[in-house]
C-alpha cells in the first residue's frame, strides 16, 4: 500500500478521535507493559560488570566495553604540565557552559575543553522547554512529586529537591543573560504542559528552547572570555595517588598530541552515549555523545547509578530515511497531538511518561499494528494536522517552526499530514554518582548534567534536563571553584590507572577496546 | 524483534527505496557515488571521509555543517546544513571553513544604552549597502538583511523575533561586502532585548521570593518524612 493510502487512514478517524479521552495506565498496568516492552528489560542486551567500583552491576554491552576498556594513555606518558587551571570544565554543552560561567564568576581561573566547538551539544536540540514551577496552582514540591512520580520512585531525593527549588533563581539567571522565554499578556513567563507533569510547568523559547538558552551562554562564555581549547577531547583523568582527581590528559584533535592540565578541580559535563547506538537503537544525540565521562571516572574509582537504565524517547522520526533517529518534540502531544496505529487507533494516553508510551508503541509495532517502511523500519503516526484542526490553522506554523522545517526540507507537510515515528535513543537516566554539589565519589572530581546519575531516576521528565544542566552546572561550577580557591596543585599521576589496568588483566583475557569513545566510526572502510 | 501477525498490507512500498540508487557527487572537487537521498554528512562518511569539524548536533541545530553546494548544470552556488539536506545526482559540495569573523565582546550588565552601544560594539552595522547576499545564503530563509537594518533602526524586538531559528552556522557572514556579521549582530540585539527591554515577569520573582522564605518548608518536611510506600501513594494519587 502507498504511504497516502495509509495516511488517509488517519485523516478519516480524526473526527471520530477527537471525542476519545484515553485513560493513563494504573501503575500496575504500567509496570507490566514496561516489563514486556521497553528496551531496559530486553535480559540479552545486558551483562555485568567484571570489574571496577560497580562490579557486579548490570548494564548494557556496549558500555560494559567502554567501562571496562582501556586508556588510550601509555602510563610512561610524560606528566609535566601543559598548563595548569584552577578549574578544568570538560564539555562544552550546557552544563559545561553553565559550569565554567559560575566558576569564573566566582574568580576562578577556568579552562574549558571540548572535543568538537564550544555548544555542539545535545542541549541545543533541547525542543521541549525547561520545567520550573513558578505559577500560583503549582510549587516546587509538585515538582519533586511528578518527577518522583516519572522516576518510577528511584530518584535520589536530596538531588531532586534541589533542582526544583533552585528552578526559580536558574529562570531569572537566563533571563538575566536575555534569554528570550515565551510570555503570556500579562507579561508572565508562559508555561506549558508536559508529558508525565500534573501542573503547565514548562518554559518554552517556541520550539527553540534548547538553541536559545545554548546560544546565549555561549555567547556568554566568549564575553567572559573563559579560556577555551576546543577539538581537544578528554581521553583520561591525572590523580594525586591518594584518591583525588589533579587534572586530565586532553587530546588536540587536530595533531593527536596529548596535553597534561594540571588543575585543582575538574568538572566532567561530557553528556550523554546515544551514539553509542545500544540495542541498536537509531539516537537523536548529538555527534559526541559517547558518554566520555563514564569511563574516565570509572578508571579513577567513581562509581555509577542507574546505568543500566536509558530513555527512549516516543517520537524519534522513522521516515523518511534522512531523518531517521531525529526527534518529533514532544511538544506536539503537549499540545494534543495523536498517536495512531495503523488501524488508525489511538493506544495509549499521549502525555503518559516517556517510559510508558515508548513502551506502548513498541507493543503496537511488535503485535503487527505498526506500518512498515521501505527500508523494514517500523513505525505508528503521529497526528500532527490535528493540532491545526484543533487550535486553528497556522498553529503548528507558529509553535513548531523547527518542526515544520525539518520535514519541510524533505517534501513533508506536517500541517497536512501525519508523521511515522518510533522510540529513538534519547538520554541516559543514570550516570555518575554526584553529591548536590555536583561532586562525585572521587574528591575534587565533578559531574554536571547528563553525565551525572540519580536525578532522574529511572525515568526523566520532559523539560528537567534543561534544568538539571543549569542547577548542578551551576552547583558544581561554583563549589569546584570556591574549593580552589583554598588549595594547591595537587601531585600528577596516572597510579589509578595501574591500578585498573591491573585488576583488568586478571578479568579479560582479550584486549579491551580504548574508551572514551569519543565518536562513532561512521566513515565507510571497505 | 519478533513482528508476528505482521500486515504485509500496512507497508510504504518505493521500491527504488529498497535498492538504493546511486548517485556521483563531487565532494570537495572529488567524484564519488553515493546512495541516492542520504544526507550530505552521510555522503561524506559513505566516501570514507571522517568529519570532526563539520559535524555537531546533526539535527539542524547547532550549525557546525555549513556546506557550499550547486546542483547539476545550475551555476547558482547555494548554501545548506549538511547534517539536513539530501544529496542528488550531479551534485557537488563542499563544507564550510569557519570564517574569522570579529565577535565584540561586552559586559551585558555593563551596558548602558543597549541600542546606542551597537554601534560602538558593531560600527559596522550600519554599513550595510543592502546587497542582500546574506538574506540568500541563509539556510534558514531568514531576512537577514532586513535584520541587520531592524537592529540599526533600534527594533531589537523585531530582531529577536526574526532570528530565533538562526543556528548560528555564519553563512552569511562571508558574503557581506559590508563586513558585518549578521548573525552576531542579532544575537547582540536579541540578548539586550531579552536583558533590558522586556518585562520583569512578575510572578517568577514572588516564587523566587516565597521560597527564600521558607514558604514550602512545612510540605517538604512532609514529604520528605514519609515512608516509601506512603509517598507511592501520593505520587500513585496525582492526576
């Protein structure tokens, strides 16, 4: 059947579904179509780690290598400083941007290294908007609840409450540097209702929330004239010996030479490993994402959360081809978008957590009501020319530019046609162990945003990375500066790494791979 | 996966899809064939290339694969993300060097008259000799030119409004005989909108302020004294 014939499936029942209220699952309903379907409990795709701080803990195969992979680094490498900071920000995101801005504002000497250009990140895709409560019918404990609530119950509390409460400050902070949020009349800050939320909670620069926020503190950052190495990747951690982290070893992408930064305190803001591409799931992350900071901090003996959870977000876009694994903002079922079978049946309530309803389409898909594309992918639409037959022709126009554009490019109208979409890699709920200030198990070694762990529990809301990234980026910027400030250089070593080199030998008779990754190997061999 | 009971009915059928056609690109002056409709960047790899500086987001966003392209027996050279745009036959291209292009440097809180400053930060701004080559090599079918004069003219608002899709990508920076870099100039504009010349939202400062009040306190020791099995409650009886 031809893809317009399917379509019109869809066109045919939107009238009949529009008067459909579907109702959310009772957690027990939840628990059991997550344990059939969503990717986290596929037993096969996992293993358990041999060795290293989080022996013993399952997580996916692909990062098992990576965690269990050696250092690119020859421990005879020559550890005379290159040069030498009070604070090393590795990462150029939002996190990282938000780190080195409040270590710098607060007098510390700051050198920010990023593998590709400052703001090439996963935060600039950020459609959705940043989740801060701030309107009279809801509070910052809402926050915490419907966050604990998508979290499945897991999320470190402690963490969590700081967010919320901090939420507040981070909006007039952005504000503050002009980021331009989305206004009601009256000239409050609009809020928007997202998956998984109880109260509109969302702050939204249109669908460009991510791009805005991203474009102004880097904007920020070169105003601030923070000290910048850019395509120089970190590929491992310095240590004094007495289990606290001195530096790192970059790598200048360029000549491939190592350099040696000696620096009291180092914050890792290195993001997520969609690219990783686990189970084989096509990713929305960016080209970067290979999760960095979990294997350097591994090796120096930080232990990790939650790895053995990722996000699939619902609408990862499944045709046409160029824009496979890219992401259909959820904004579009926020603002009362279908998802519809291919009997041109809804299957689950849109604005049920991210978990829920990838797990639903999934389900749909495998029990033979997804429609198939040419090249064997799998997908169930998504009504987006509802949004204009509902709020009025020009509406998708007007709050998904980015959207319209994306498939525009490609000769798809999304305001008069439905989208294919299903699950796509999309964020790694666990991570690095941090404290609130962002510190890891390892001393003056910090992890901010999606590379740190236990915030978000098994599941993340919509609309809280923004905020995770600017409240610990914030955190951990502030306190790895203020605990500079009152110390020495510490001794450069690289004793962790026998260490783990050691205990890999007696684990792993094969060669381990080298990790950080740092990018996928998408250039043809053959 | 298992797709049992699958509906061989409920399948897209392009079958030119299922066996990709080739196509020759030239890449950088070098001919290579390459699947029919893959993207740019994707072109790049399948020739064998490693892209570091180019690649960023890949998802129109971040702006780091400008590409120089021109389609078969069109002279017109025409601009485009790689990360975004399809390849065809007879098609060539190339990515864009970043371009040494001057960003001022400023104090945000420092400034005192935003709109009078431009022209100390940017003098060139309102040299612009209304070419228009930046509005066409926008790959986001922005109006640049007509920005760069809203910015000049002191309508920072309508710049902002205009400029919230750029992805920063600075294609329209090589082309401006004028030397202005359209895109940071907005960005300037759009910042000192945001920072001085739009509203206080007055509902987020009392939130701010109610919580350095401690007005949540009593909740939160609520909640946070509860057991795991009554906080399931509560979350289970949330709507």
């Amino acid at each position: 059947m031809q893809l317009q014939a399917l379509q019109e499936l869809v066109h045919k029942t939107r009238d009949a579904r529009r008067n459909q209220t579907l109702p959310k699952y009772s957690p027990a309903e939840r628990d059991t179509l997550i344990k059939k379907y969503h990717p986290d409990h596929r037993e096969n795709a996992y293993r358990p780690l041999k060795f290293g701080p989080n022996a013993g803990d399952k997580t996916v195969r692909e990062l098992a290598a990576l965690l269990e992979g050696d250092s690119p680094v020859s421990a005879e490498l020559d550890l005379m400083p290159t040069s030498s900071t009070d604070v090393l920000v590795v990462g150029g995101g939002g996190a990282g941007c938000a780190a080195a801005l409040h270590a710098h504002a607060h007098g510390a000497q700051v050198l920010l290294a990023t593998k590709l250009r400052l703001g090439d990140s996963n935060t600039v895709m950020a459609q959705g908007g940043i989740q801060i409560a701030i309107t009279k019918e809801d509070s910052p404990v809402q926050h915490f609840l419907d966050t604990l609530k998508g979290g499945h119950m897991k999320n470190d509390h402690r963490l969590l409450k700081t967010m919320v409460e901090e939420g507040p400050t981070i909006a007039k902070w952005l504000l503050d540097l002009g980021v331009l949020f989305d206004r009601d009349p009256d000239g409050n800050l609009h809020v928007k209702k997202g998956g998984g939320s109880s109260k509109p909670r969302l702050l939204t620069c249109s669908d460009y929330t991510g791009l805005e926020i991203m474009r102004v503190l880097k904007d920020e950052v070169l105003n601030q004239k923070v000290q910048l190495l850019e395509f120089s990747a970190a590929v491992e951690l310095l240590s004094d010996g007495d289990g606290a982290c001195t530096g790192a070893i970059l790598q200048d992408l360029d000549n491939k030479h190592y350099m040696v930064v000696a620096a009291k305190t180092v914050i890792l803001a290195t993001g997520g490993i969609g690219r990783l591409h686990i189970q084989g799931f096509p990713t929305s992350n960016h080209y970067g994402a290979t999760g960095d900071a979990l294997p350097m901090a591994y090796r120096l003996g930080a232990k990790l959360l939650q790895i053995d959870t990722f996000q699939y977000h619902p609408t990862g876009a499944v045709y046409p081809e160029q824009l496979v694994g890219a992401l259909v903002t959820e904004g579009i079922r926020s603002e009362g978008g279908h998802l519809v079978n291919a009997k041109g049946e809804r299957f689950v309530n849109e604005l049920d957590t991210r978990d829920v309803v990838s797990s639903s389409i999934i389900r749909e898909c495998e029990e033979g009501r997804g429609v198939r594309t040419v090249t064997g992918r799998l997908g169930v639409w998504l009504d987006t020319p509802l949004l204009d037959v509902e709020s009025g022709l020009g509406t998708l126009e007007k709050h998904f530019p980015a959207m319209v554009r994306q498939f525009k490019r490609y000769g798809i109208d999304i305001t008069k046609d439905p989208v294919l979409i299903y699950p796509t890699l999309h964020y790694q709920n666990g991570g690095v162990q941090i404290d609130v200030n962002g510190e890891s198990g390892v001393r003056n070694l910090f992890v901010a945003g999606e590379a740190s762990g236990g915030l978000h529990g098994r599941n993340r809301l919509m609309g809280n990375s923004l905020l995770d990234l600017m409240v610990f980026g914030k955190r951990a910027g502030t306190t790895a500066a203020e605990r500079a400030k009152a110390m020495k250089h510490g001794k450069l070593t690289l004793e962790h790494l026998a260490r783990f080199r050691a205990e890999a030998r007696k684990h792993t008779g094969a060669l381990a791979v080298h990790s950080p990754m740092l990018f996928p190997d998408y250039a043809r061999k053959e | 996966m298992d797709f049992k009971g699958f509906d061989k009915n409920i399948a897209i059928d392009q079958e030119e899809v299922l066996r990709p056609k080739m196509v020759t690109v030239e890449i950088a002056g070098k001919k290579y064939q390459v699947p029919e409709g893959i993207t740019v960047i994707k072109a790049l790899w399948y020739s064998g290339q490693e892209v570091i500086r180019g690649a960023g987001c890949l998802g129109g966003f971040c702006g780091a694969c400008a590409t120089y392209y021109r389609t078969k027996d069109d002279p017109k050279v025409r601009t485009c993300l790689a990360c975004s745009t399809a390849v065809e036959d007879g098609m060539s291209f190339t990515m864009v060097s970043p371009f040494p292009a001057r960003k001022a440097t400023y104090q945000l809180s420092e400034l005192k008259d935003p709109k009078q400053d431009l022209f100390n930060l940017y003098p060139e701004a309102p040299l612009c000799r209304n070419c228009n080559a930046c509005t066409e090599a926008c790959p986001q079918g922005i109006d640049v030119r007509d920005g760069v004069w809203k910015a000049v003219f002191g309508d920072f608002k309508g710049v902002s409004e205009m400029f919230m899709d750029c992805v920063m990508c600075g294609l329209c920076v090589p082309v401006c005989i004028a030397d202005i870099a359209p895109n940071l100039v907005a960005l300037y504009a759009s910042r000192a909108q945001g920072a001085f010349f739009t509203e206080k939202p007055k509902r987020l400062h009392e939130r701010i302020d109610e919580i350095a009040q401690g007005q949540y306190q009593s909740e939160w020791e609520k909640i946070l004294n509860m057991d795991e099995q009554q906080l399931k409650d509560v979350c289970a009886a949330i709507k």
